[in-house]
C-alpha cells in the first residue's frame, strides 16, 4: 500500500488532482477536469483523468461514491498520515539525551 502512495504522488498530475479534491471535496469527473484545465491549463481527456482517478483510488488518496447515476471523488489522508508517521519518531521523555 505505501508503495502504491509514493507511485500515486510521484505524478504532477495526481498531485494536481489532489490539490483540487483537497481545495473541494466531493467533486465529479466533469468538474475535475474542468477545475484542471481552468486552474492548471491541463486539457486532459476524460480517460486519461478517470486513469489518473484510478491510480489515486488504489493508493486509497480517492474514495469514490456514487449517488444515483453520479460518481463523486473524496479525498482520503490516512495513507499520507501512515507515510509521514512511519518515519517519525515519539518525543523522548523529559530528561533523556
């Protein structure tokens, strides 16, 4: 799973997509891209953001929902917080070098 988080950020598109989904949550595929073309300049195809999409999804960034015939996109952190804290060492007690 973690190396399916590093794969996941080592792209500037994803990391993009992030970025919006973190600005909004919730959003669909339509608006992603829209989002990403308005803020980014990106004009990407609806298939290459769903690929995108996909990649986030296995890496657990993403957790789609569907509500009816819509599919929308919401941002996950737990696997960064897993990341960042595997690393990271407690403070020592008071009083310890």
């Amino acid at each position: 799973m973690t190396q399916d988080v590093f794969k996941a950020l080592a792209d500037p598109t994803r990391r993009r997509i992030l970025d919006e989904l973190a600005e909004r949550d919730g959003q669909s595929l339509f608006e992603i891209c829209a989002r990403l073309t308005a803020k980014h300049g990106l004009n990407l195809s609806r298939q290459a953001v769903s690929q995108h999409l996909a990649v986030l999804e296995t890496a657990g960034l993403v957790v789609p929902r569907r509500e009816g015939r819509y599919k929308f996109h919401d941002l996950d952190t737990q696997p960064l917080e897993r990341v960042v804290t595997r690393w990271l060492r407690p403070d020592p007690p008071e009083g310890t070098p």
